[in-house]
C-alpha cells in the first residue's frame, strides 16, 4: 500500500477545490498548434480558444471533453486488447507500445494522464520490459524522433547544436551511448529507447515537466555487425569510437549542455562497464550527474538487502551477517556490492573489508579471487582470497559458491537468462537463512536470471523473490500467493532526479543517494515485509518518489550541497521539517492538465 492516498486521486481531488491552471502561451496559430503534441488537444479546445488561435473550421465542430477523449483512448486500447488476444507477446506488446507512441507524438498531455493513471498497467509497455522490444526494433519503427542526436560526425559542433532543442529550460537529461542495453547488448543508435522510457518514467514518477526533459543519443557507432549491415540501421556505420576519441565527444557533449543549462540532471545510462565508471569518475565532481546502473541499482539492491534481513524477523543489525551471492560483476553488480560494502562498514563501525566479507562476486569465469589473472581493477576490492575460502577456489561455478556458501541472498546482474537453473535454485533450499532471497535482476523478461515461478517451485515456497523485470504473483496452490518483488531503480532514479533538481545541489554526492536508498529502505510497514513484499507496488511510485526526493534534499542539505530552487533557497530548505519537505517536493510535481491558450507573437 502506499503512504498516502494513490497520488492521482489525491491530485484529482486538489484539482477539484482549486482554480483553472494558469495560460500556457503559444507562439503558434492555426495547423502548426494542432501539428504540436504540447499544446495540442484534439477535439478538446473550446470554441472561445479555437476563435482565438485560428482553429475554427480546422476541428469537427463538437467540443469533447478532457475526460472523454481520455475514455476514448482507453476504449480503444481495450479494443487493441481483445483484437490481439491469440498473437504472440512481442506482436502484442509492440501494438500496446505503438498505440501510446502515437497518442504521445499527438497529444503529451493526455497521454501524460494516461501513463500517470495507469502507470502499473503502462510501465511494462513505455518502459521495461517491452522498451527493450522497442530498441531492438528501433529503426524499422521509427516515425518521429525524440530527444537529441548527438554523433561522432558532430565533432566540434556540440556546442551550437544544444540549441536547436526547442525547449529554454532543461532540467533533466538521459544519456546513451547505447553500448549495453538492458541485457540486449549493444543497440548502437536504437538504445534512444531506453532514455525515452527513462524520462516518461521521470515525468509519470517525478512530475519532471515534459518541456523540461531530454533523451539524448551518442553516436559514436557500433560494434554490433548485424546492425552495422542492416540497411534500415539509422546510426552511424562505424566501429565504436574508443579511448581518447571517444572521451573527447563525451567532453564536448557535457561542457554543452552545461553552457545552455548549467544546472541541467545528467543520468548517464546503459553504458558497457568501462565507461560508465570511467565517465562517473570523470564528471561527478564536475557536472551534476549520476550513473543510474551503478548508483540508482545499488541503493534499489540496497534497500531490497536490508529488506530480506527484516523479512526474517531479524534486526537491521544482522545484515553483517548474511552472506550473499552475487552473480554478474558488471557496473551493476559492481555498484551494489560496492554500496552493500559501505552499509556494511557504517555498521560495523569501519571495521569490515570488502575482501573478507560475507559478500561472494561471480562472473562469466565464476568466483573472482585474486588469483584471477587479468582482474578487472573495479572489482579487486571484492575479490576473495583463495585463503580465506574453504572448499571453494578460483572461478568455482555458481552451483559450487551456492551449495558451499549457503546463502541468504542470491542476486543475479549478469544479463544472463536462466543462470540460476533448476540445479541453483535447489541448492538454495539448504541455505542458512529462513527466508532465502532470489533476486534476478537482469532485463528484459528473458535475460532475467530465473523467472519467478521456477524460484518458487525450485527453491521452495518460503524464499523472497524480487526481479528487474515484471512478473506476475505466483499462485503457490494452497491458497497462498508467492509474492513477485520489482527490484528496478526505477524506485530510485525519479526521486534521485528530482531531489537534486530541487535542492539545487550541483553535486549527487554518496550521502545523497544513502539517504534515497535508506528511505527507500523503510518505506514497506515491518507487516508487508514479513509476508515477502519489499518494494512498494509501481501504483505508488509517486508517492515514493516524494519520499525519496524529500530524502535527497535533507541530505543536501545538511552536507551543505544545497542552493535552493526558484523562489525557495537554502535557509528556507533547512528550516523545513521532514514533513515539510515531502510536501514541498509533492507540491513540485508536474501534473498534466489543459491550460488555455494565449497566443504571444
Ligand atoms: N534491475 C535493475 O534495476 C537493473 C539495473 C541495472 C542493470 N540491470 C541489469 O543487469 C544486467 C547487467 O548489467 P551490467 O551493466 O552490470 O552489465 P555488464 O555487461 O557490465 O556486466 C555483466 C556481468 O555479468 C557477468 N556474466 C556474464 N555471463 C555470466 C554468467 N554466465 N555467469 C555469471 N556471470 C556472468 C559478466 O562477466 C559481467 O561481469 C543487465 O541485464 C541489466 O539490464 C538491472
Ligand atoms: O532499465 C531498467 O529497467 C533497469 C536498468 O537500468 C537496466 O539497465 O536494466
Ligand atoms: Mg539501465
């Protein structure tokens, strides 16, 4: 259950005692306003407005409602529903992608609503898993663009280009370089999708305004030969830039953006492992960024961990005490451990290393020791030493850790589908916790490292499961439901965008982003936690994202990150209560209603 009421309704019940939204100006008339999927509204502007833009006669003369059109969509999306029943998955899911892609590219606002009203039923189509289906797809779907392009060939020109965007004022940005999608790999100029999906998601969870984002490719080619020899490929035909070439157009890119909006959010996503902490190293104390794999996946593993221990009935404490099995030693896996790591010596008061730990890493050649030659330098802090293992040596297989180890978490972030095999998750019944947790993390559906009915019916019906991607509960037979977790950062990275937007801190520092994963941490009542449901249903990601975003302003706050935002400064920030907060980050969300028009020549 959410906190408060589902923040729709509660929005809807504000709007009611509330006045008509303020004018939206418009430097259109006529076709070009009904051509602009912003200021657009269909059949909906009134007859004073259709006068007064140079609409008349360009509309069927009735008016039809907000609240009509709105049924309209849903009716047809129902009848696209029953129509497709019988079709394959993907036809299905890229029709229910496809008929939402338009309403968006005609009318943002009801499409908006449509999203922030249905979010549970239309995440899973504008964001993971089928945005994943999307990119694949990319070049034979693609209608209209979306967001910005910026290419290797655009070397040099960065920096007048940021101002073709049409919008004045930038405050949220997603960045691909399109190198690791999802588990899809390298997408090359098709990953556009994901920081689409990112963004509507920030809209729907954060209230970004939609004017006020910007899903931004990098180009800087492929390695993908399939795509590279496919002539409908829209990207640049070349092998990917690498080394100093391609940190010179990231350079570029950032000192860009940051002239034309100097306090602009950059979230880099999905990028391969080598960049995306060689570019979190770079720009984090330079430009206000985060890594949403490393930083918004760790504080959502995070906050799943500390949940597990509670869901055994134990103290917060005694997660320095459960061992935990990490397969997939990527950016992800890498920045979980590296978080847990943390938790781990705040709680110990600084005595725990990550090396001895209860924490075991694996990747595609098993247990990483430091006998491993050629060890990546990231996860050397994690690599065991084989003489502190009993029975277990370097590169020992995830069956071998798992039957030695016995776990209380087995989280997959390999990118792998069925990794965690019948094999695995049995051995997972000798594991010494009484709620053993499976956590397959990996995206899409089908790279997820197991799905939720083979954890249930192999591991046994007492384990806590959680995957990146949906499933649906599972009907454990005897009346009792295996409940399926969401473990995605897409719990965090709204309310880690919003937070620092509205702090107007120029940096997201650790303590920021602690703050969003411990709060996340404590959001599901102790009752929840025991009956195995760690994360919030998606019906509450608003209600969340206040929590969060009011998490990450006190932090900045008090490590003196914060400069306030428009009219409220940092002395106003410092003096607001808990409370406060969350109401002032609440009260900052966007939410999409139709304004009248006023044209302004
Ligand atoms: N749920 C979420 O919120 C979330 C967040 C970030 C990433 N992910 C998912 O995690 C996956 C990995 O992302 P990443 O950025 O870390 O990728 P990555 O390519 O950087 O790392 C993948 C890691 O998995 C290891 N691996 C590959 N095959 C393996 C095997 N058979 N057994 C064990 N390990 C194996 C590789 O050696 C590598 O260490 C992707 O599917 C991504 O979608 C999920
Ligand atoms: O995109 C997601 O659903 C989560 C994550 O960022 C991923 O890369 O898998
Ligand atoms: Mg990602």
């Amino acid at each position: 259950m959410c906190k408060v009421v589902r923040f729709a309704a509660a929005a809807r019940l504000r709007r009611l005692s509330t006045a008509i939204p303020g004018p939206c100006k418009v430097q259109k008339r006529g076709t070009d306003i009904l051509h602009d999927p912003w200021f657009n509204k269909d059949t909906g502007f009134p007859l004073t407005e259709r006068d007064r833009l140079g609409l008349r006669g360009l509309l069927p003369p009735r008016v039809i409602s907000f609240e009509h059109q709105y049924d309209r969509f849903m009716n047809s999306y129902r009848s696209l529903e029953k129509n497709t029943r019988g079709q394959s998955d993907k036809f299905v899911s890229l029709s229910k992608w496809r008929i939402l892609n338009r309403l968006h590219d005609r009318n943002e606002i009801l499409y908006y609503r449509v999203l922030i009203d249905n979010i549970k039923e239309f995440a899973p189509i504008i964001y993971t898993p089928t945005v994943g289906l999307v990119c694949e797809n990319y070049s034979g779907l693609f209608r209209r663009p979306r967001g910005m392009y910026f290419s290797a060939k655009d070397k040099g020109e960065m920096m007048s280009m940021i101002y073709n965007w049409p919008s004045d004022q930038v405050d949220m940005i997603v960045l691909t370089d399109g190198s690791r999608i999802l588990g899809l790999g390298d997408l090359g100029v098709q990953g556009i999708g994901i920081p689409i999906g990112k963004l509507d998601m920030y809209v729907a969870a954060a209230g970004i305004n939609p004017r006020k984002i910007l899903p931004v490719m990098l180009d800087v080619g492929t390695n993908n030969q399939k795509l590279l020899e496919d002539p409908l490929y829209l990207g640049v035909r070349q092998p990917r830039w690498e080394g100093e070439a391609y940190l010179s157009i990231v350079d570029e890119f950032m000192e860009a953006v940051h002239t034309r909006w100097p306090k602009a959010i950059v979230q880099f996503e999905d990028f391969q492992m080598k960049w995306a902490f060689e570019t979190l190293k770079r720009y984090r104390e330079r430009f206000c960024m985060f890594n949403d794999d490393i930083q918004g996946t760790a504080g959502v593993a995070l906050a799943g961990l500390l949940g597990t221990v509670r869901s055994q009935g134990r103290p917060l404490s005694d997660f320095l005490k459960q061992k935990i099995v990490v397969v997939g030693a990527g950016s992800a896996g890498l920045g979980v451990l590296s978080m847990a790591v943390q938790a781990v010596s705040r709680m110990s008061g600084g005595s725990e290393t990550a090396a001895n730990s209860q924490f075991f890493l694996i990747d595609k050649d098993g247990l990483v020791t430091t006998e491993r030659s050629n060890l990546d330098p990231a996860a050397v802090p994690f690599a065991k030493n084989p003489r502190d293992l009993e029975g277990l040596s370097e590169g020992a297989s995830v069956i071998e850790v798992v039957k030695k180890v016995k776990p209380h978490v087995l989280l997959g972030l390999s990118g792998v589908g069925g990794v965690f095999n019948a094999e695995v998750l049995k051995a997972m019944r000798e594991s010494v916790s009484t709620k053993p947790a499976i956590f397959a993390m990996s995206n899409p559906t089908m790279n997820a490292e197991c799905t939720a009915i083979e954890a249930f019916s192999h591991a046994g019906e007492n384990i806590v499961f959680a995957s990146g991607s949906p499933f649906e509960n599972v009907d454990l037979g005897n009346g009792e439901v295996g409940h399926v977790n969401q473990a995605n950062n897409m719990y965090l990275f709204p309310g880690i965008g919003l937070g620092t937007l509205l702090s107007g801190a120029r940096h997201i520092t650790d303590g920021m982003l602690r703050a969003a994963a411990e709060c996340l941490a404590s959001y599901m009542t102790d009752e929840d936690v025991q009956k195995g449901i760690l994360y919030p249903s998606i019906d509450c990601i608003r209600d969340v994202t206040a929590e969060v975003g009011a998490a990450v302003v006190h932090a900045a706050v008090a490590e003196k990150q914060a400069e306030g935002h428009g009219d409220v400064g940092f002395k106003e920030l410092a003096n607001m209560s808990k409370e406060e907060t969350v109401e002032y980050v609440r009260g900052n969300m966007w939410y999409p209603e139709y304004c009248p028009l006023v044209h302004e020549k």
